[in-house]
C-alpha cells in the first residue's frame, strides 16, 4: 500500500478551489458540491485506515458523485492500480477537475481515466471477461447486466429505508429530495417488521445504511436487530452521511 501525504493533498484541494468551482458552475447541476466536505472526506479516510473493498474490474461505472470519485481516486493510489472511471453524464467537469489535481500531484501519473458515457464496444475492448464494478447505480447494473456483462455492484452511498409511520412523511420527503439531488440510491420498505428485513431487501443491492422511522424502538434495539453499523433512527441522515458511509464496515462487495 502506498503511504499519501494527506496534508498535501487537503492544500491542493484548497488551492484548486477556484477551479473545481469553476467546473462545478460549467456542469450547471442541481448537485450540492462542497469542497469542505471533500476535506472531511480526506481527513476521515486518513483517521480511519479504512479498507475499502477490493476492486478487480479495470472499468468502474457510477452516476458522477464528485464525492465518490475522490474515494476512488484515493483508493486506486493507496492501492497502486489503474482503472477507467465512466461517469454516467453527472458532473463531469468537477469529476475531470479532481482527478487532474491527483495526476499533478503525481507527476504526471494517471491511476484514474475519466469518461463519459462510454460506448458498449469501448467496454468490451476495455474490460476482461465483460467484468466490471458498478457503484451505487441499480440502473447501471441491470443496464449492463442486460448487455451481456457481469457487473459486481458496490453499495457505498446509498440507503435503505423503513417506514411504517405516517407521521414522519415530511422527513421521507426530504430524504427522497436530498437522495435525488445528490445521487443517494434508496430502497424504501414500507410497513414491515424490522426482523423481516433480511427476508424482504435486495440482497444484490443491499445498502450499508439503514433509515429507520418508527416509534417506541431505541437505536440499541434496532442494532442488535439489524446488526448494522450505518443506522439513523427518526432523523435526518444526511449531515454527515457521505462520511458516515466511509466509516462503514458493511463496505463490502456482493
């Protein structure tokens, strides 16, 4: 594993500001991009040591999370391997835009190659054995399954939610605006027991959080049921939720 200088790397996210704004102005989307939240995001994957899951596919597909290609971008330097990251037509510019500040970083070395809606064929020259990762995208997945390919999905930002009381239909509101603004997969699964959660979700598509509202439960008692380290119960997960996700152990390829 390569060792990073993390500090540096912060400055350099500091000192390209005006760019990766600039980028963001051009992509013209609804997105919320914050660049102090991709400090957070550097600052808590140094704390943490995180182990992400290993990725064997040389071509990742995602929706353009920018959050998520920093992930990526620091997962394939620590870790010493090339990929090509093909945005589904979300945030290119800031996509392209934190992807130089690591080349630059690097002399000049490219881990990451971004495109941009790639062509099936370019796929299959690319991809070995029609294998390839996709990250919290379930059109994506089933896109390219449907082709012929043999995806492996990774969940990382996305969500589960159980919901069985009406009285919190404001909050399912704001959390189905925030997912479709920020590129946030959620499941909803309305009028269940929690115990019948593993009978009842995806388990391709299982998340590694889990949005819990219902009354007279504590969070204990929905952890020890759902054995899950990602849980918000009866609030609003999305604060801190792209760092949250980072820190899950759930990380783990299906």
């Amino acid at each position: 594993m390569i060792d990073l200088d993390y500090k540096r790397i912060i400055k350099l996210f500091k000192a390209n500001e005006a760019l990766l704004k600039f980028a963001y102005k051009n992509d013209n989307s609804i997105f919320k991009f914050d660049i102090e939240k991709c400090v957070k995001i550097i600052e808590n994957i140094e704390n943490s040591k995180i182990e992400f899951p290993n990725i064997e596919s040389k071509i990742i597909i995602t929706e353009g999370n920018p959050y998520l290609t920093l992930i990526i971008c620091l997962y394939s330097i620590l870790n010493d391997k090339n990929f090509i990251l093909d945005v589904q037509g979300n945030l290119i510019n800031v996509n392209k835009q934190i992807c130089e500040i690591f080349y630059n970083m690097l002399e000049n070395r490219r881990f990451i190659t971004i495109e941009e809606n790639m062509s099936i064929s370019n796929i299959i020259e690319n991809s070995k054995n029609r294998e390839i990762t996709v990250i919290d995208s379930k059109v994506s997945y089933n896109k390219y399954k449907k082709y012929g390919f043999s995806p492996v999905y990774i969940p990382l930002f996305s969500i589960d939610l159980i919901y069985n009381d009406t009285k919190y239909e404001k909050l399912v509101e704001t959390v189905f605006d925030y997912c479709e603004i920020n590129m946030i997969e959620i499941s909803v699964l309305e009028d269940i027991k929690l115990e019948d959660y593993e009978f009842k979700i995806n388990k391709t598509f299982e998340s590694n959080s889990i949005l819990v509202l219902q009354e007279n439960i504590t969070e204990d008692e929905v952890k020890k049921i759902l054995n899950k380290k990602n849980i918000y119960l009866n609030i609003n997960p999305f604060e801190n939720f792209e760092i949250d996700c980072i820190k899950s152990e759930k990380n783990t390829k299906k």
